[in-house]
C-alpha cells in the first residue's frame, strides 16, 4: 500500500506526510509544474501542466487498496474503478455510494458556469476540516 496526493491545491499535505512517516508508509506527491513540493521523506514527481495532467499520472501509479487523495471528483472516480480507496481533503470518503452524485453535482455546476452563472466559492478551512481528514487518514493507514 502507498499513498498518493494529488497535491495541487490540497491544503493536507504536511498532516498526509506525517501520519504516513509514522506508520513507514510510502507517499507520493504528484504536482504540475505550477506548484513546489520538496520533502526529505516523500516522493515528488511533477507533470507538465495540463488538463489533467496530475490526474493521468496518478491514475497510472496506483494500484488496488493503494490510498489516494483529492478534492477531484473525476480522479476518485477512475481511482475507485482501481480499488484504490480515496479521501477528501476534507476527510470524506469516496466510495460507489456517492461517487455518481458527486460527479452529477460537478457536471450541474459546470453547466451553470457555461451558460454564464456563478456559483458561491468554497468557504475558509477550518481546524475541523484538518482533524476531520487526519482521523479519516488514520483510519485507513491503522
């Protein structure tokens, strides 16, 4: 098992990269060329920037029960269709009970944006979100 980060824009990099030290666990960050990851413990790789670039990269490293981690629902999806198991950034579990109305949320929001709309942003994180996701990490690396 291993652990990979779709890390552009995850705000739980460092809480992933402790917990996975902890328990001698391999963790890969993937990242375009838009972000800097440096770290003496995990693995760096970085893509071209690109539609989905990091997402392509990603789907190709993992394996069934590997743990990955992203805020996107079309990653989780192709990572589900591995057997991976897949976390939020906010600690919520994607699984095939709500992968297809997430993915049906995203597609509504993007159809609203096409034609013009807008929609409300994501509020700040907060503390919770953090120890929300670090609990759900523990859980699956214990």
């Amino acid at each position: 098992m291993k652990v990979l980060i779709d890390a552009d824009g995850c705000p739980v990099v460092s809480i992933t990269i402790k917990l996975c030290k902890k328990y001698n666990i391999l963790v890969t960050i993937v990242c375009d060329t838009s972000h800097e990851f440096y770290d003496d413990y995990a693995k760096v790789i970085t893509v071209s920037k690109g539609a989905d670039s990091s997402d392509f990269k990603i789907v190709s490293l993992a394996f069934e029960n590997d743990i990955v981690i992203t805020q996107d629902y079309g990653l989780a999806a192709m990572c589900l269709a591995k057997k991976c198991k897949v976390l939020s950034q906010d600690g919520m579990f994607y699984d095939n009970s709500n992968i297809d109305s997430l993915l049906l949320s995203r597609h509504t929001a993007k159809k609203i944006r096409n034609a013009g709309g807008r929609l409300k942003g994501n509020p700040k994180r907060t503390k919770q979100q953090d120890i929300d996701f670090e609990n759900a990490l523990l859980q699956l690396l214990a």
